[in-house]
C-alpha cells in the first residue's frame, strides 16, 4: 500500500476534487465514503480506481481490514487521520472511502417492468430519498430526466443509503425516449382530471412519474398517462412533498399486488 503523508500530493488533490462534488474525468469519478457504500460496491462487482483509509484506523479495525484484504494493495492509499477528515462529506467519518468511475447505463428498448421516471426532479435529498423508496418497493428501474440532480452527487448517495446498488439507473432520458420505450401502464401525480389512488386498479407491472419540486409533472406525460391520480388529503394542507407522495403511490402499487398474489 502506498502512504500519501502531503494534501499537494496529485492523487489527493484530485480525489479531493471529486469528494467536494466537483466532475472529473469522463466519464465521472464518484466519491464512495463508509464502510456501507464501499461494502456493496465491492458486492455488486464494480471496479475501483483506488481505496483510501486512514492509516491509524485500519490499523485497528478489523472491518476496514476485511474491506482491504478484498482489493490489489496498489489501489490502496494510506493517509494521515487529517487528510482523510478532509475528504470526509460526513462529520464521524469511517476511515474508508472508494473513488470509483460512475456506471454507464445498459440500453433498454422495451421497459416492461415496474419503474419510475424523475421529471426534473431538482433537489439532490429529494432524489436520494426517492431511489431509496422505489428499492424499498421492490422497483429496480429509474429512469431520470436531464435536470434531475446528478444521481452519484453526494447528497443523493447519502440519502439513497445504497439504494443505489439494488436499482439500475438510467440518467439523462428524454421523455420521448421514456415514451417510446414503455411497454407497460402509465401513471402520474395530478390533481385536475384525476382518480383517487385507491380507487384504481393499478396494473401489476407500471411505470410511475413524479414530477418538478415547483413545475410538477410535464404535460407531455400527463397527456401520455393511461391513468391521472391523486392522494386524498385535508383540504387545509398543501400538496405532499415529492418523495412522501411517490412513497404513498408505489407502496399502494406493492399493496395491491401483493393483494393479487395471494388471492
């Protein structure tokens, strides 16, 4: 293993760049911080580019050590306590972090499972805590409009906490790509020409859209949408937040099938 001991080191200073946010390399470099997202990387059977650790904490800590023995010693960086707290997105860092190359999306022509689709979805929290509620669903396709946040910023990636590894995601999807590839029901949030979501009955396998934090959905897919539906609420609250709306309507969607399945 290689010790970096200076911040000028190149190496530091590029992983550096990449932990801050900041897009480097083509495609991106992705900064994985803790021993949770370095652990399913690893299981999911990603490459990595180089592991760094904090010298002292590896030394006495067997999971970081475990971690280790799975990589070629020559992807792993050793640094002081202080270079690694400076990588560190998180107050109480874990001593580990992955700087990996961002997955490129597989092509799929024919969608005809269970998805969902980002429309400009905006706000990095908004768009982790979403992923994280379609894997907790059981939906393992998301497709993301260009405007959506950068699906491996670091905000989304603490938010999603690993959803990220139980999804395949799709970034930069045009709606009439979306469109021209589904092959299964469409529904989306609306509030004018709308049924109640529990007064449908929703298709075993469909695709969700969820829309803009302030715009909503896109009119071109509620034109697109086989069914418009809405949740029942007081009259006196404003519209849910995107993502507790999203969670309402795929747990309903997994209710329903559920219902099906044991019928």
């Amino acid at each position: 293993m290689k010790a970096i001991s200076s911040k000028d080191n190149p190496t530091f200073k590029q992983v550096l760049r990449v932990a801050q946010g900041k897009k480097v390399g083509s495609p991106p470099y992705v900064w994985l911080e803790g021993l949770n997202l370095s652990r399913a990387w690893l299981d999911a059977g990603y490459s990595v580019e180089y592991a760094l650790f904090d010298e002292s904490r590896l030394a006495a800590d067997s999971a970081l050590q475990a971690v280790a023995a799975r990589l070629d010693p020559q992807q792993c960086l050793l640094l002081s306590g202080g270079l690694m707290r400076q990588l560190s997105q998180v107050e109480q860092g874990q001593g580990i972090g992955l700087l990996v190359t961002a997955p490129s999306s597989s092509d799929q022509w024919n969608i005809t499972q269970s998805c969902v689709y980002l429309d400009r979805v905006q706000d990095p929290g908004n768009v982790g805590t979403l992923l994280r509620t379609m894997a907790a669903a059981g939906i393992e396709q998301a497709y993301l409009s260009p405007g959506c946040a950068w699906v491996w910023s670091q905000k989304v990636l603490r938010s999603a906490q690993g959803a990220h590894f139980a999804m395949r995601l799709h970034e930069g999807v045009t709606i009439e790509c979306f469109l021209e590839r589904l092959a299964i029901p469409l529904y989306a949030t609306a509030l004018e020409h709308a049924r109640s979501l529990y007064e449908v009955d929703l298709a075993p396998q469909a695709a969700w859209v969820f829309g803009n934090e302030g715009q909503g959905v896109a009119e071109a897919l509620l034109q697109a949408a086989d069914q418009r539906v809405f949740i029942p609420q007081v009259p006196t609250v404003e519209s849910l937040n995107v993502a507790a709306a999203a969670a309402i309507c795929v747990f309903e969607h997994r209710r329903q099938r559920l219902t099906q399945v044991s019928d």
